[in-house]
C-alpha cells in the first residue's frame, strides 16, 4: 500500500512538474534536431554535395583559424598554445586542399573566412589568461563539433573518393581534439 502512495506521489510530482503528461505516459525524449547546414548538406548527392560541403566547410575552418590565433596571443597554457598552432596548420591545409579540389571541379570559392573579425574573433581579443580559457576551449570544440557533424556526413555521402578521405579525416581528429579540449578544461577550470 506504502508503495503505490509513494509510486502516486512521484506521479503527481512529475505531473507537477510538466515531466508527465496528464494521460500518465513519460514524454518520448526529443532527439536532437541536425545543424541546419547538415540538413542542407543531406538533401544533395553527387558532385553538387561534395561542392557545397567543401564550399560550408572552408569559412568554417578558417573562422576556427581566425579565433584560434586571437586566443593564442593571451593564452596561459603551453599545451594549449601548441594546440593552437597544430590546429592551426593542420586546418590551413586543408582549406587549401579543399580550394584545390574546388578549383579542379570547376566550382568557385564561395563564400570565405580567413581574416574575418567575427564576434568570437573580437571576443578572444579582449580576453586574457583564465578568462580567455574559460572562453575559448568551449568556444572552439563547439566549432569543432560543428565541423565535425559537416565532415560525418561527408565522409559518406561524399561523391569524390578524395573528399570522403578528408572528410573523415577531419571528423577523426576533431572529435579526439574535442575531448582533449574537454579534459584539459575540466582539469585547469573544473565544469
């Protein structure tokens, strides 16, 4: 008897609480909904998706380079500063790998990212020390996530045996980059 007041109880509360609806039933977790620059990307095939990826992923790329190096000028911590320049290299690479590819397929540009002073860019100017780090690790492997979800997509959906390669190249790395950027975070910051 004990149990099913307490079981009631719980039900109430969660009632309370908007957790469970009126008819009693658990409401179905939402599943996250894509980046819109994912959903785009998914409704192309062929050559047009290995374009248009290249041409999301290139300003996206150098906007991480952009905040990468406005966050290196005031960062505290070695191993975050050589981070920085490895990243930074590495994805300086492979922009231009991608305009490369580009150039091959006889497709433009589009729109670019290199010198770009965004909000995040501005931002990382101003801060220094811890500050700056508390800012930017989260700043920047959400910037990765980001890339990271274009590039999973590529790495199979891709028309190009050369852009799938770079693609999961680039979704390989940045996921390790995101957890280390996490754990070092927790570790110098806590939360």
């Amino acid at each position: 008897m004990r149990n099913r007041h307490a079981l009631a109880l719980v039900a109430l509360a969660l009632l309370a609480v908007g957790a469970l609806p009126a008819g009693g039933a658990p409401r179905p977790v939402p599943t996250p909904t894509p980046h819109p620059t994912v959903a785009r990307l998914g409704a192309l095939n062929g050559p047009a998706f290995d374009v248009a990826f290249m041409r999301e992923l290139i300003p996206v790329h150098e906007e991480a380079v952009e905040i990468a190096m406005a966050a290196t000028l005031n960062a505290d911590h070695t191993e975050l500063l050589r981070w920085n320049q490895v990243m930074i290299d590495r994805k300086t690479g492979e922009v231009k790998r991608m305009l490369a590819m580009l150039k091959e397929a006889g497709a433009s540009e589009g729109r670019r990212g290199a010198g770009v002073a965004t909000d995040a860019v501005k931002r990382m100017r101003q801060l220094r020390g811890a500050a700056l780090e508390k800012a930017y690790i989260p700043l920047i492997a959400a910037h990765l996530e980001h890339s990271a979800s274009l590039a999973a997509l590529a790495a199979t959906r891709a028309a190009r045996a050369e852009v799938r390669k770079l693609a999961a190249d680039v979704m390989r790395v940045e996921r390790a980059e995101v957890a280390t950027l996490r754990a070092w975070h927790k570790k110098w910051y806590g939360n």
